[in-house]
C-alpha cells in the first residue's frame, strides 16, 4: 500500500498539479487568440456535468448581476471562473446548501462594494462575489485570491513572518484562538479570546481574515501596535516588534521521573520531533520513566496527518478519528498500528479552550482507548475539516468538507472534548470557543458521554512548577505520583462538578 507521508493538502495540490499537466496538450489545442484562464477552464469544463435546472437558472442571474456591473459584460472568462467556484461549492461543501442561497451570498457582495452598475472590473466584481459567497457558509471557509492562496501554505512550515497568534474571525473583528510559544504576541500578553478592533489605528471591521493578516504580517523588527478588547479590561493598546516567527512544534524535558512533552502546533515536524523527544526522555529516565505529560494547551492545531502521527505514537490499536461528509463513499476511518513511544507509561494529556482541531483528535483518541487521562477544560470544539481547492490559473477555495468524529461517535464539531478531571483557575474568565463563532456548525447528534459529576481540582490546590509556576502542569505530575484518580482527589481535594 502506497502511503502519502506529506501533509494532505499537498496530496491536493499534488493532485491538482498532475492534472494540470495531463491537460497540456488539449489547453495547446485550443486558440491562440484565448487567455491561459480561458484555455484552462474551457480543458476543465469539457467534461462537467451539466448543472440542474435550479442551478442553471441561479448562474444566469448572478450572469445578469454580472453584466450589469461589469466594466466589460462580454468578456466572460472571469464570470467562467465564477462558475467553476461556483460549481465546486455546491459540490464539496460539507452540507447541501441551495442554490439560490449560494447566489443571493454572491449578488450581496457585489452590492456591497457600492460600485454603481458598469464600474467594476471582472476580476475585482467576481472576486467580491466568492468572497462573499464562500464566507456564508460557516466561519472556516473562506475563497483565497493568488497571494492567500500562497499564503495559506506557509504555516504548515513551521517558519513564517509575524506576531505568533492564530486567529480566526468574529462579528467582524479578529479573535486569538491562541498565541504560539516563544513569539512577540506572547510575551507582550496576548491571551485566547482577545479581540484585535484595529491595527495601527484602522479600524479590522469589514475587512477578511486574510486581509487582516496581510495587515499584521511585516519584515522582522517592524512594530505594530494593536487595540486588544479583552472581556472585563475593555479596549487597550499593545505594542508588538515583529519577528521570524520560527515554530518549535515539540518541546520536551524530564520533571524528575516524569516526560513532559509540549506539542505547540502540527506542523510538519511533529512526527520528527515527538521521535527525539522520546529518544531523549528515555536515554534520560530509562526504566525510571513513572510516567509522561502530554501538553497540548492552547494548540490550535495543523496538520491532519501529525495528529494522526501523535495519536498513534501511543496507541497499539483502534480507531483514532472518522471522517465524514456528503459522500458515504468518501469517508474514512484512521487506526492505529501497534508502537507505543511511551512504552506503556501512564499519561496525562492537558487540554483547554485554546486546545482545537488536530489537539482534539489527540485527546478524544487517547481518552477513549484509556491510554491518557485527560485533566484541565473542555477544548474549542473545532471538529471540521478544510479542504483547499486550487482554481484554474490563481487562488483557491478553503472549503469545510467533512467533520471529524471522536471514536465513540461524537462529533468533535461545536462540542469539543470534556476532560476526565476539570481543573477550575483561581479566576474564572468566559472562554469563547468554536459554537460563540458566527454561522459556525453545529454539533451533529446526541453526545454519548455526559460530563455531569467529573470531578473538579482547584488548581491552587496543586504546587506551581518551573518558571511560570505552572499550576496546572502540577496538578498532572501529582496525579502521575499518586497512582490513581482515587488516590489525586484524596489527596488534592477534588470534588464533584456541578
């Protein structure tokens, strides 16, 4: 069996790339006189299916809304490549959504540039079109002109320009979903949750993500000042220096007896760096290994195929993540293959409401198949799978395409992963996660597990460890120590949530 080791983006664009060489010589037929987007759609149409009644007859009034605009209403090749976005939306989105639907998004964005009918080129009218049309359909799916489409591969490399934050949007405005370790946005304080209003004092409101990212990102040693809205601070300005934000995806030390392993992000280097990390724990501890502490806190996710890689670093067994979407036929079950990098060493896996998608699928394996205990709060509940669809000649398509399902069944969408113990902050603060976003998914079907009477430990009730007298890292390695959850709740003093 053949096995695809990058990430599966790339199997895409791999993908993408290959058919786009088979298609040479048909786009090498075609007439001189027409462009290479004309040439590349006409080779990619030929064999579409023609659309429905209803979808035809939708296309045709986004074609009036179009020419109407337009600057140029009979040059079609940019309202050609409107309809093949169109036609992959309608096809791959994780869920049947209407036509009309899909095109009353479309004609809302080209009414809302405020251009007057005939003053908008073809490709800034259409581009205002699929931004608007694919933003609709939930908070993680977004149309990608040529320069987002590049960028939308840089951070699976681990080495990128900028603040250190992965973000998202809501009600207009850009949320941290968590700042990375080690990057000007930590250590000038950011936290998950914030809200960026304005970036060097204009005003995010209205732009896209991307757009604001293009805002934030600079040459290293640049500075850029922020306005943070935090819940119960207000608004306030922070100042940052950009810098070469270089991901360390795995860190890891030895707390006497016990491994702790930090997983930042999946990136690419997740699969090298948890094999040093165990190499170098075990040469460290030997046979002394009492157990290791899986950090995965405010990870925001990555790759698929990395989390696949550290699930399974300790599972001999059993299903790690399901995938489905419209096509039964396309979905897919993961499981595990025997190897286990902790050689059967108890675990503690940390999680919080900055721990999403890929960290999910981490904790929801190991907790199932009772391979980690799972202690600190429920995660960010972002259980949907994006996939990047190239266009013809530029940009792309981030489309939701599929949901991942926990190994009991639960979708990891809109619901998250409930630790087996709470761990309660000395401050209680509201955290924002996946079902706060606007138009977000949601959970699909009954939860099998009910998180009524998990136990909750105060985290002052646990000692502070290194540095950052890090309380709930304290909490894990005492649990570690005391052999049982019977044994910890003795003696931390747990008791029932209600």
């Amino acid at each position: 069996m053949m096995i695809w080791r990058g990430s599966p983006r790339l199997l895409g664009l791999a993908v993408a790339a290959f058919m786009a060489l088979a298609l040479l010589p048909s786009i090498s037929g075609c007439s001189a006189g027409q462009s290479t987007l004309s040439r590349v759609l006409h080779a990619l149409t030929n064999d579409e299916k023609p659309l429905p009644p209803e979808a035809k007859k939708q296309l045709e009034r986004f074609e009036t809304v179009y020419r109407a605009y337009s600057t140029e209403p009979d040059k079609t090749e940019r309202l050609e490549y409107f309809g093949f976005a169109y036609r992959r939306v309608r096809a791959s989105y994780v869920k049947e959504i209407s036509d009309a639907t899909l095109i009353d998004a479309a004609v809302k964005g080209v009414r809302e540039t405020k251009a007057k009918p005939g003053t908008l080129a073809p490709k800034k009218l259409v581009e205002a079109a699929l931004e608007s049309m694919v933003a609709s359909l939930d908070s993680h799916s977004t149309y990608l002109n040529a320069d987002e489409f590049r960028e939308s591969f840089i951070q699976t490399k681990g080495e990128f320009g900028g603040l250190g934050i992965e973000i998202t949007m809501e009600d207009g405005l850009v949320k941290v979903i968590a700042p990375i370790e080690g990057t000007p946005a930590e250590e000038a304080g950011l936290k998950a949750g914030d809200l960026i209003t304005h970036v060097d004092g204009e005003s995010i409101k209205g732009k896209t993500l991307l757009q604001a990212v293009k805002r934030m990102r600079g040459r290293a040693g640049t500075r850029i000042s922020l306005t943070i809205r935090r819940a119960g601070f207000g608004d306030f300005p922070v100042t940052l220096t950009r810098a070469i934000i270089k991901i360390k995806a795995v860190r890891w030390s030895v707390e006497g007896d016990i491994g702790y392993v930090r997983v930042a992000r999946f990136t690419e280097k997740v699969e090298t760096g948890i094999e040093k990390a165990f190499a170098d724990i075990h040469e460290k501890l030997g046979p002394r290994l009492a157990g290791v502490v899986l950090d995965l806190r405010n990870n925001p996710g990555g790759l698929l195929d990395q989390s696949l890689v550290l699930a399974d670093s300790f599972l001999d067994k059993g299903e790690i993540v399901s995938i489905r979407g419209r096509n039964p036929d396309r979905d897919r079950s993961h499981q595990a293959v025997k190897g286990d990098l902790a050689k059967g060493a108890p675990m503690v896996v940390l999680i919080n409401a900055g721990s999403a998608s890929a960290s999910e699928i981490v904790a929801s394996a190991l907790q199932y198949h009772g391979r980690a205990t799972l202690m600190g709060v429920r995660s960010f509940g972002k259980g949907s799978v994006q996939t990047i669809l190239p266009l013809p000649v530029e940009g792309g398509i981030r489309m939701t395409t599929a949901l991942f399902y926990a190994p009991n069944g639960d979708t990891i969408q809109a619901r998250g992963v409930t630790p087996d113990i709470f761990l309660s902050p000395a401050k209680e603060t509201k955290q924002r996660r996946e079902s706060d976003l606007p138009g977000a998914i949601p959970a699909v079907g009954k939860q099998s597990r009910k998180a009524n009477n998990r136990p909750t430990v105060p985290e002052d009730a646990c000692p502070p460890i290194g540095e950052k007298e890090d309380r709930q890292l304290g909490c894990a390695l005492a649990f570690l120590h005391a052999g049982s959850a019977k044994n910890f709740l003795a003696m931390i003093g747990g008791r029932p949530r209600i």
